[in-house]
C-alpha cells in the first residue's frame, strides 16, 4: 500500500465527491496530500480524518493568486510538488435548472462554467508545471469527463469546458516533453460516478429510483460507477508505474463510449 510513498499532492475540489476519493487513496497509498477546495469545513474535516499526511488549504481554483499562495506554501513546507489532480469542476446546474443548450444558455452561465472547468485546470496545470520545473519530474492529472468527447445538447457549456481540458492535457503534455521535463500531465474522463453532484438532477423524492434507472439505462455495465473505480485511476496515473504514459485520455464509463446507445437489430439470416 505505498505506491505513492512520500509523494507530495494537491488535489483541488477535494472536499467531496471523486476529489476526495482520490485525497482519500492518496493518503492510503503513501502520499502527503494537500486538499483544497471552497468548502472549507468539508475539506477541513475530511483532511483532519485522514490523519497526519493530509492537510487542508483553501484554494478556488479560478483565483491565479490562490494558485500562487497554496504552491509557495507546499513548496516552502515540503520543498517540492510532485502531484497536482485538476479536479475542481461544476455542471452549471448546482442551483437548480438553468437553459444550457447552445441557442438558450446565456454568456454569464456559460463563462462561469468555462471559468470553474477550463480556467481552474490551465491555471492548475500552469502552477504545477512551475512547482515541478526546479525537481524535473511531476505528475498532472486533469479530470475531464465522457462529456469532453461526445456532444451534450442540454449541457453545452460543461461539453465544451471538458472537451478543452482533454485538448490542454495534451498541450501540456509535449509542451513538457518539449521541454526535457519529465513532467507527465494526462486525463481521465468519468460518467455517471455517483457523487453529490449528480443530487440536484436525482432529487429526493419517491422518483428518485426511476430516474436512477433512466441515467444507466444506457450504461452497458447497467449502474453507477464508484468514486473509488476513479481514484484507482488517479493512483496508477499519479505512480511510478506510468512513467511512460503522458497525454493520455483514460474513459472510466461503464463501457458507455465503446459503442452506441442505438444497438444495431440483430436480423438472422440462413
Ligand atoms: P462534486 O460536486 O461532488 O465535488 C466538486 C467539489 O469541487 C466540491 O467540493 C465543490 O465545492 C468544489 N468546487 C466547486 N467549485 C470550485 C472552485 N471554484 N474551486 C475549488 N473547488 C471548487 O463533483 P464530483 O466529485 O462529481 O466531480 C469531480 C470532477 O469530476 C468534476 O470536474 C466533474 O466535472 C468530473 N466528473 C464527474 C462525473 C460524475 O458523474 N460525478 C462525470 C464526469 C466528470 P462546493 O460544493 O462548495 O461547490
């Protein structure tokens, strides 16, 4: 249980969800993780559970200057930086319902939405390209999501945010390599992770098992996946075992993105 020993990370929107999952399999494999996120009483609390390896800093992702204030501080600490997980991320429909389709979503949603996903991981990737360059070597890991690769029509603003971070991954990956830094950055794209995200859109009510069924109806795997199937990914691609692997997209979805939602009828021929 140490394939992370004495790795030092920082995972952003670690307060709940995938984040703290992967915070979570962080500490139990051998990193010092440093958790930040908005909610500070959640982060702190998960942080203090953890124990001794784990600690919490508030950083919104969107703010440059909180970028520059939690990596100084990481690197004044521990004298280095070698994991950053962009995971910080919202849908947009934390607050109920909102038009987010491309002929009704209005500008402010949308930039809020791009400012959350898109500019929280290029101002994250930006800094730990920095806290990495003195060492040389680093992993990043940005969470996109399935939603970077297809088309979503009621979502378009979230689509076309976590399509962009599967692009920068790659930029930043060669721009790295580019540069003889041994600084890998690669990203992993979920769907349908049970989380508190999804609670606005399940509700609460006596329907809330239907439109349970109604999301993995198309899921070949039938259900939800884990948010620790995810934090498994995040430890493999954090690790020495993948020292070979850099602009990489991992699809974690329940086979959701190997085929079609339409299946082909299936005609018997003599
Ligand atoms: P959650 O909403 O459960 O957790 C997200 C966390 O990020 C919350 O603690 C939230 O705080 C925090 N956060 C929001 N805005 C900021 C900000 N500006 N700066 C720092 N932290 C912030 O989400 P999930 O765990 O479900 O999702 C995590 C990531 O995985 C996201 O990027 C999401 O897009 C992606 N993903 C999730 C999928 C899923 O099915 N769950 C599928 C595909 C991708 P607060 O609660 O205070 O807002």
């Amino acid at each position: 249980m140490s394939r992370l020993h004495q790795k030092v990370a920082l995972v952003t929107g670690a307060a709940r969800g995938i984040g703290a999952a992967i915070a979570t399999q962080f500490v139990k494999q051998g990193a010092i993780v440093f958790l930040t996120d908005i909610d500070d009483v959640l982060g702190l609390q998960l942080a203090v559970g953890l124990g001794a390896q784990a600690s919490y800093q508030h950083l919104d992702v969107r703010e440059e200057g909180q970028w520059q204030i939690v990596c100084e501080r990481v690197l004044q600490k521990h004298g280095r930086l070698d994991v950053v997980v962009n995971n910080a991320g919202i849908t947009g429909f934390e607050q109920g319902f909102r038009q987010h389709d491309p002929e009704h979503a209005s500008l402010e949603d949308w930039r809020a939405v791009h400012q959350t996903n898109l500019d929280g991981c290029f101002l994250g990737c930006k800094y730990a390209i920095r806290s990495m360059r003195a060492k040389g070597s680093g992993a990043i890991i940005n969470i996109s999501s399935r939603s970077g690769l297809v088309g979503i029509p009621g979502a378009a603003a979230y689509a076309s945010s976590k399509a962009a971070i599967r692009n920068h991954t790659k930029s930043v990956a060669l721009y790295c390599a580019e540069q003889g830094l041994a600084i890998r950055c690669n990203s992993i794209h979920p769907a349908a992770i049970l989380t508190p995200m999804w609670e606005p859109l399940l509700g609460n009510d006596a329907e809330r098992e239907g439109r349970v069924q109604a999301f993995v109806k198309d899921c070949p795997l039938q259900r939800f996946g884990h948010v620790d199937e995810v934090a498994a990914l995040a430890v493999l691609l954090a690790s020495d075992e993948a020292t070979y692997m850099t602009g990489t997209e991992l699809n974690i979805d329940g086979g959701m993105l190997a085929g079609t939602a339409q299946r082909p009828t299936m005609v018997k021929t003599n």
